[in-house]
C-alpha cells in the first residue's frame, strides 16, 4: 500500500530539521538578553533556554503548558515570536499586563516567519517599539510603554461560535486549529467512528474537542483529551466538559492506562513548516496505550509520506478524497 516517494515525501525528510534549525537561530539570540538587570521573564522557549521564569502556553517535557504567564512585574521579558498571529497578538496583551512600569519586551523570530512585520501587531499593544537588531535572517524587536485598554485576562479572548454538535455550547481561543470549526479532515474521520458503547477513547491531539464530542456522541463511556497547547485544552475543557484533558507534550504526561480506541487528527506542520514529529509519534507509541484488541485510527492529507515515516508498516483506508486519508492500525 502506498509505495514510491513524491517531491513531497522527500521534502518531508528535511523539513522538521529546519525547523528546528531556525528555533535553535532565534532561541540564541534571545538569549542574549537573558541577563538583563532586574526580573526576566522567558516567554514561547518550549524549555530551550535555561532560565528560572519562563511562560510557555505549548506543553513540554514533563511541564504543562498555561494559558496566562506568571505574575509580574518583570523588568525584560523576552518572547519568541509565535507562529500565528492571533497568538501573536494574545501573547502581546499578555506580556503587556505582567510588564513592570519602566521595563521592554523584546520579541525575536525568523524573516520567513513574518518577523519583517511584527511592527504592525506591536503597535496595536505598545506606544513605542522598533527593530533593534537583524542578524542570521532574524529579527529583534523592542516595545515599550503598553496602552491602555489591553486584554490581559484569558477570558476576555474567547469567543463563542455556532456548535457543530446539537445540545452544546462551542468556544474557541486565539490560535486554535480552525478557529474550532468542523474542518473537512476531521469530518471524514468522524464519518469512520464506529459505535463505541461503554468503549475507553483518547482523542489525541484534541484541538478544540471535536472528536472527543463525536465519541460521546457514539457512546463512548470514557473520553480522555490529549493536547499539548494551554489555549486548545481550555476550549476543549469548555466544549466538552465530560472528558477528562491532560495537557501533555505528547505521551510524556499521560498515564500509562490502556484504552480501547485512539483516534487523532494529527498537527503535521509547526507554523509554516511540515513537521511530522507528531504523527510519527502517534503511530509508534499507541501500540503501548491500547487493549490487545484495541485501534488507532488518525486522519491526514494525502501528502503526507506515509511510506517513508513507517516503512512496511501496513494501514487499512477506511475512507479517502482527494484531500485525506482516514487509516486505521
């Protein structure tokens, strides 16, 4: 099933590399700034830079992510620039409310990231800020003075939205996957659910709840929500209150129980970057988190190079488009 390699699978051999490249280029010359007088703070760092106040709203190693930083006043805080510019924007506001009354937020990332125009949203939160800095294709910003009228409280960011599931109330959070809206992936895996009566589910890399909501719809008697960013865990949580979440940088915070069904939509790009680490490991490790009789079924776009990431690993097509793949192992 599947055979021979696209441009696109090969592609795919490099991408995540560098990405990692340009998190390395940015993370060092934020760095930089880490000994800056008074209190620092490290925001959007994944755990890279050594560094004793950090925020970081995406899950890693065994820390979970939060959705609001820890309280201020910081004197410097030093953000990598997200990947998106809604999370951009919240994470200014954030920044903003914890920063001391004298102190900077300096905000780096990648020309290709779009750092070239991270003025635009800078202005919207700060009376002055400026590029202080361009070296290795990066960019350095520097902000100060935040304005009034900022959003500094996580609440002030949701937002309700018309819910794909009758008898529910539905929100979504600045960057979550698709606004939190039934996207044309997940809804071609959620036609291949099976009855899942008294069944024990996890719903990997949960976004905003939509699977988990479609296995209680079907029955299921156990839903746990796996996810890796805050701000998604937050919507799920709100979504879909009968489900247990664990924010987790993949497996690393979920417990070793087994369950009957593992069901994803796995992320396969991190921002502007293909990045199969996740639904590599997905595949590989839900073996160790299902019954003997259990399954895994994920969806992802045809693209993606099955093939070369699993070898003769085999997968049943439960369902197809010109888009997706629906597989089961």
């Amino acid at each position: 099933m599947m055979s021979g390699k696209s441009k696109a699978q090969k592609r795919g051999s490099s991408t995540h590399h560098s990405g990692a490249v340009r998190d390395r280029k940015v993370l060092d010359l934020l760095a930089e700034f880490k000994d800056s007088a008074g209190e620092v703070l490290v925001v959007n760092d994944r755990g890279l830079l050594e560094h004793p106040h950090r925020w970081n709203w995406l899950s890693w190693g065994d820390a979970a992510g939060s959705t609001t930083p820890p309280n201020g006043p910081f004197d410097t805080i030093l953000l990598r620039m997200p990947r998106t510019k809604a999370t951009f924007l919240y994470a200014l506001h954030m920044c903003a409310g914890v920063l001391g009354e004298h102190g900077r937020l300096i905000v780096c990332g990648a020309n290709d990231e779009g750092a070239k125009s991270a003025g635009t949203l800078l202005e919207q939160v700060f009376e002055r800020s400026g590029t202080i800095r361009t070296k290795a294709h990066c960019r350095i910003w520097e902000a100060t003075g935040p304005k009034e009228g900022l959003k500094t409280r996580v609440e002030e960011w949701e937002e309700s939205i018309e819910s794909p599931f009758e008898g529910r109330n539905w929100y979504t959070y600045p960057g979550v996957f698709a606004r939190g809206e039934l996207d044309d992936g997940t809804s071609l895996l959620l036609d291949c659910l099976p009855d899942l009566k008294g069944k024990k589910v996890l719903d990997f890399a949960s976004g905003s709840g939509m699977i988990s909501a479609a296995a209680l719809d079907r029955g299921a008697g156990q839903v746990t929500m796996l996810e890796v960013d805050a701000l998604a865990g937050l919507a799920s949580a709100r979504n879909v209150p009968e489900a247990q979440l664990v924010l987790s940088d993949g497996w690393s915070r979920l417990a070793p129980e087994p369950f009957d069904l593992i069901v994803s939509n796995p992320p396969i790009h991190q921002g502007k970057v293909e990045d199969f680490s996740v639904l590599h490991a997905l595949v590989q490790r839900a073996p160790e988190y299902l019954f003997p009789d259990g399954s895994l079924i994920f969806v992802v776009q045809r693209q993606v190079p099955i093939p070369r990431l699993f070898g003769p690993k085999t997968f049943e097509i439960l369902a197809e488009n010109p888009r997706f793949w629906v597989l089961a192992a």
